[in-house]
C-alpha cells in the first residue's frame, strides 16, 4: 500500500521554526499497531492521521509511543493538507475525534481552531515535582492529565532545565510550566511529555486548551498573545470563547510524499 504523507512546520510562519508534525491521508484507519509503528519511524512529536468522511474528515493522533486524545498543532497541520492540497479553495473543515468535532477555519494566511478548554484546577505540589523541575512552583494546577507549574517569572520558564527522566515518573503524563510575560507576550509556557515520547514540545495546542483558561481566569481577560518558549519557539492567538478555546496559526510544509506499508 502507497499513502500520502505530508510533514509541516505548525505554529510557523518560516521553515525550521514551530512543532513539525506529519499527516498521513487515508481511505480508513489502519490497524492501531500499524499506525503507532508509522508514528514511531516518523519519531515526530505528533504523526496525524486523516479519514474523508462525507464531507468531514475522521483524525487520530499518535506520538512516538502512543495514540493521544488530543492534539493541536497536528490538527493545524491537518487542517493545512485538506485545505491547501486535498481540496483547494476550501476554506473550512471540521475533524471528527476522540475530542469531539473540531472546526479549523482559513482566515488570511494562517487558521483558526476551535477547541474544547480544560478544567484547570489547583493541588498540593508533590513532592517530586520540585526535584523533578529543579525549581519551587509558585503554584501547582492539573488540568486532569498534566500538571501545571505556575513560576515566579518568564526568565525562569526559559531558563528551566528540567530532569526529564523524573518527569516521566510522576503520575502525570506531563507537565506545563507557565509564568507571566515580561514584554511582547501575555504568558510564555513550556510543555515535558517524555512518558509519551515528547522530551519537550515544541509548540502545544493542547496545553493552551488548559493555560488559555487559566490566565483569563488570573487576568480577567479573554484574548492573549502567546509564546512557547521551546527551543523552536512558537507564538500563538489566543481567546477563550465560553467552553471553547480558539488557536490562530500558521503552517509551513516542508516534505510531501508517499510511504510504502
């Protein structure tokens, strides 16, 4: 079997910058095995995988080592192959998922996604955290799956040399640190997810669905301009809409292919 592949600089605006993901096109899903060892060779932060589906397009999402609820930047990226390659001049579609039907929109040169927000709320820091970021959270939220380390300044989230190996060792499947901004940017973030394959992401759709909240919450605003403070590095618009969260970005492909299964 010969299948479309595409991999694409999500977040971006220029090559080389913002989280890489791959979108595989597909007439139906493979078998699981078959999609996470795709996922694995690509060794990618997030591999997507693409259904046509009357209309509307079926999306999965695996990392290096396992299938994801959600994904944002992989979804930017998908978003980008339907409207950009599969079906030009097509300015709207939405993916059905694991997370619900999620609507991306062309707008201009870049997108904008709709996405579900995450209840953000706060817990005692455990004990590991600290050792495992070498530093003292001023304040520890969980959005369910991650934890979310509040520092006392965005010099301190650059700055963070984590021991991601403790990381991957505590009872969540990965950590968000997040302080306020010191200049251009509303909050700069981070995101660790070794225990699913990712050391650090480049640039997370899915971790804003819980800082978007967060911040209006600590702000009392509800649009905020953001930056990922990866190595890549990411900036993302921000809004937070009632129950949902809307992303805007850009897209850069950089390979577009075929693979043998």
């Amino acid at each position: 079997m010969r299948v479309p592949i595409f991999q694409l600089d999500a977040f971006a605006t220029r090559r080389f910058a913002g989280n890489p993901a791959a979108v595989v096109v597909l007439d139906r899903f493979l078998d699981d095995a078959l999609m996470q060892a795709v996922a694995a060779e690509n060794n990618l932060a997030e591999t997507a995988f693409v259904v046509p589906s009357e209309g509307r397009y079926r999306l999965r999402w695996f990392t290096p080592m396992v299938e994801v609820p959600l994904c944002g930047h992989a979804t930017l990226a998908a978003a980008a192959v339907v409207v950009e390659r599969l079906e030009p001049g097509r300015d709207s579609v939405v993916f059905d998922t694991a997370s619900g039907p999620l609507t991306v929109d062309r707008v201009g040169a870049a997108y904008r996604m709709d996405l579900p927000a995450r209840t953000v709320r706060a817990v005692p820091s455990p004990p590991a955290l600290p050792a495992a970021l070498g530093v003292t959270p001023v304040e520890t939220m969980t959005d369910g799956s991650n934890y979310l380390a509040v520092l006392s300044g965005a010099d301190d989230v650059r700055s963070l040399q984590p021991d991601l190996a403790a990381i991957a060792r505590l009872d969540r499947t990965g950590v968000v640190v997040t302080a306020a901004g010191d200049g251009t940017y509303d909050f700069v973030s981070r995101y660790f997810a070794p225990a699913k394959g990712i050391p650090e992401d480049p640039v997370t759709g899915g971790a804003h669905c819980a800082l978007v909240p967060f911040w209006a919450a600590r702000t009392g605003k509800d649009t905020f301009f953001a930056y990922q403070a990866s190595r890549r590095g990411g900036e993302l618009v921000c809004r937070l809409a009632g129950d949902r969260v809307h992303l805007h970005g850009s897209c850069v492909f950089y390979l577009e292919g075929h693979i043998e299964l």
